[in-house]
C-alpha cells in the first residue's frame, strides 16, 4: 500500500553503521533536529572548539534512540574518534555533506 506524502510525517529512515566493533542503527535527522543542530553550531567557539563535543553528543543522541539514555559521563568514557566518526557518518546520511557543515 503506498503512503500519502503527509502520512510520511515523523517516519524515520535508519541504517547499521559500524561503530567501534559493533553496529548501531542510526536514523536520519529530521529537518527540526537540522535546525536545533545548527543553532547549536553557532555557539562554538570557532577559537577554542568549545561546545564541540556537546554538539557532537546532541547529533549521536538525536539519531541513535539507545543513546538518549546515555549521560555524559558515558559519553566521556568512549573513545572521542570512533565518537567523532558515528557523528560524522549520522550527518552525512543526513544530507549534510561535509561533516562539520552546519550552518
């Protein structure tokens, strides 16, 4: 049965990624998660790389739905590279190209 355009409303579209040595389903960020992202963005400090990483915790938690239960302190006991990369692989699945581009 094929779906009308506003019944595609809140449905999420996911795939297994590799992260560490395992997998995790990540889901494409909706274009509200785009827009909190991105004025988050605009509050590192281009200098010091100050709020970074909150920004990269944000993307993880908005697209991996097992991470919302996460704190902080877990997030500081994983390795920051392989964090980096789920970031970077969730946003690229996103449409956003590059990476750091989130303005």
């Amino acid at each position: 049965m094929t779906m009308t355009f506003k019944e595609l409303v809140n449905k999420s579209v996911t795939k297994k990624v590799k992260f560490m040595t395992d997998e995790v389903e990540i889901s494409k960020l909706s274009v509200a998660s785009v827009k909190r992202i991105q004025k988050l963005a605009t509050s590192i400090d281009r200098e010091t790389g100050d709020g970074g990483l909150e920004l990269m915790i944000d993307v993880v938690k908005t697209s991996v739905p097992e991470a919302l239960t996460m704190s902080d302190d877990d997030f500081a006991e994983m390795p920051f590279d392989e964090l980096k990369s789920l970031s970077d692989m969730i946003m690229e699945f996103s449409g956003m190209k590059e990476a750091g581009n989130v303005s």
